[in-house]
C-alpha cells in the first residue's frame, strides 16, 4: 500500500469546505469521498478538545485492537448513518451503491493482524471505500489521489505529516461576515462570540503549520474561489499534483453535476461571489460590527481588507 497518495479539505464552519470537496468531484485522477471524512474518535483529548468536536479531529487508536474494532473507532457518521440508517440520513437520495459489509472486508483485509499503526487504519478507510462503491463514477487505478473532507483538520496537521509525509492539506479560510451568516441556518448555531473565538484559532493555527510544512499545507481564500474558479482550481490541483480537469470548475457528486442547491453536503448554498457578498446584507448593522472587530489583525493578514466588498466593513469596524 506504499502507493496511497492523500490529500485533505479543511475548513471552518461554512468556510466553503463542503463546496471546495465538491468541486474536486469528478476529477479522472480524484477518489472524493461521498460526504465528510469523519476520522475521529473518542479516545483523543487534548487542549482544543474543547474547541473542536472529536469527529472532525485526527484520531489516536488504543493499542491492540483488531481491524474490525478500529474501523468502530472512526465515528465516520454521515456514511455510516446513510449505511447503516439510511431513511435517517440527509443524503437518504444520493445515488451511493455500497455495501458495509464488503467496506468492513475489505477494510480487515488491508489492514492485516494487530499491531495496526494509523497511517494504515487511515489508509484502509479510503481504499475500502471506493473497493466496495459499486456505483462510483470511475474504478481506483494506481497513483490516484483520496481526497476527504473534515471541517477544521488542518489544526491537526502535525499529525497528519507525522503519518503522511506526502499528505496535502488545503485548508479554506472564508470571511467570516459571509460565514457566520451561513452558520445561522443550522439549527443550533454557535453564539457570534464563540464563533469567533474560533474563526481565529482554526486560521491562525493552520497558517502556523502552513509555515511548518509547507509542501504538505496551504491555505486557500474561499473568496478566490467565487472569484475566479479556474485559476483557484489550477493552482490547488498544482498543490494536490493532478492536472487540471474542467470538472473542477462546478460542484457535482459521483460525476455528476450539483445544478442548484449544495444542500445537503453543505450550508453554503451556491459557489458564486454574488451568494458570498449577498448574505453579508442579512447581519445586523451590531453584528457586522462585532465581526469586523473580533477578527480585523487575521482578516488583514489575509487581505480581506482589500476585497471590494469586505474593506468598508473592517474600515467600519
């Protein structure tokens, strides 16, 4: 399995991760995962555990386990739920041909006997995947690129290179007026000022191993994305090391294209620059405020300031 070759999609909350792993969708050299690539378990705490829920963290195992107790450990819980429960699950529709019990076979198989490192656990996750997706748009061939998908991984990335050295991580950084906007159509949305809190830690965490690592970690403007989808495009497919493909340039899922609405594989609703400046008008004139001021040094470090439709609002602020 010396082969695998990973790349990753971070994000913060309705920071476009969703829509950038959509994007990535129907790619010839691309394996994307179905929805997001919940890794995580219940066994790692550290000092973000707070901050973060454990299912969008990179995972540590107990020692010990079998092949069929790790695969459990991975909380994974939007394809498991659509596997396991599928009148359950948001994507209950998507055209999604797989067997659980043939991705669990599979998965023991690659695996192999105890002791299991991670980057083998991890490894096995995708390639069992798509071995048991019946219906997936293409067939795994040698020297394709798993790409997943986990909100705000990227402050795991130490540990990722640690398993990857290898591994690319595109960590999408969205301002954060459009972003919480977008974080209030969830039912239970974070208060603006523990969004914020961690609008900063995600960005400025990732930017510190950007500089770490940076031939594994780059950080990407959801803004150049809406802006001009082809050259964002081409440079992440340059990061990840794919060619470029006019695939990238719409949302779809298993090769085909997403027309209307990303729900439900996420709360951002179109990729469009019209969208991105237009639910900044739906805050209030208090929380535009508060926004520009909790997050004015990363913002300008970005260079949010100099967008068109942002820098009235830091000037404001």
């Amino acid at each position: 399995m010396s082969d695998f070759r990973l790349a990753m999609v971070s994000a913060g909350f309705e920071h476009g991760g969703n829509v950038t792993h959509r994007h990535f969708d129907g790619h010839p050299d691309l394996l994307v995962y179905p929805f997001e690539s919940q890794l995580g378990n219940r066994n790692f705490n550290d000092f973000l555990a707070s901050v973060e829920r454990v299912q969008y963290r990179y995972p540590e195992f107990p020692e010990g386990l079998t092949a069929t107790e790790l695969y459990e450990q991975m909380i994974d819980e939007e394809l498991k739920t659509f596997l396991r429960k599928r009148n359950g699950s948001k994507f209950r529709d998507a055209d999604c041909v797989l067997d659980e019990k043939k991705r669990v076979a599979e998965f023991v198989g690659l695996c192999g006997e105890a002791p299991i490192p991670r980057r083998k656990v991890i490894e096995a996750f995708f390639r069992s995947t798509f071995t048991a997706w019946e219906n997936y748009y293409t067939k795994p061939r040698p020297g394709m690129v798993h790409v997943g998908y986990s909100p705000a991984i990227g402050i795991d990335a130490d540990r990722m290179v640690r398993d990857f050295p290898n591994v690319r991580i595109l960590h999408i950084v969205r301002n954060p007026f459009s972003a919480y906007r977008d974080t209030k159509r969830r039912p239970f949305p974070q208060p603006l000022t523990k969004y914020l809190i961690t609008w900063n830690i995600y960005h400025s965490t990732v930017e510190m191993f950007a500089k770490m690592y940076p031939e594994n970690v780059r950080i990407f403007r959801y803004e150049d994305l809406v802006d001009d989808k082809r050259k964002f495009m081409m440079d992440a497919a340059a990061f990840i090391g794919v060619p470029f493909a006019d695939s990238m340039l719409y949302p779809s899922w298993n090769g085909v294209e997403i027309k209307d609405s990303i729900a439900p594989w996420g709360t951002v609703l179109k990729s469009t620059k019209d969208y991105n400046k237009a639910v900044i008008e739906e805050l209030s004139d208090d929380e535009r405020k508060q926004i520009a001021q909790g997050t004015a040094a990363l913002a300008r470090h970005f260079g949010y300031d100099q967008i068109d439709y942002l820098g009235p609002l830091y000037r404001a602020g």
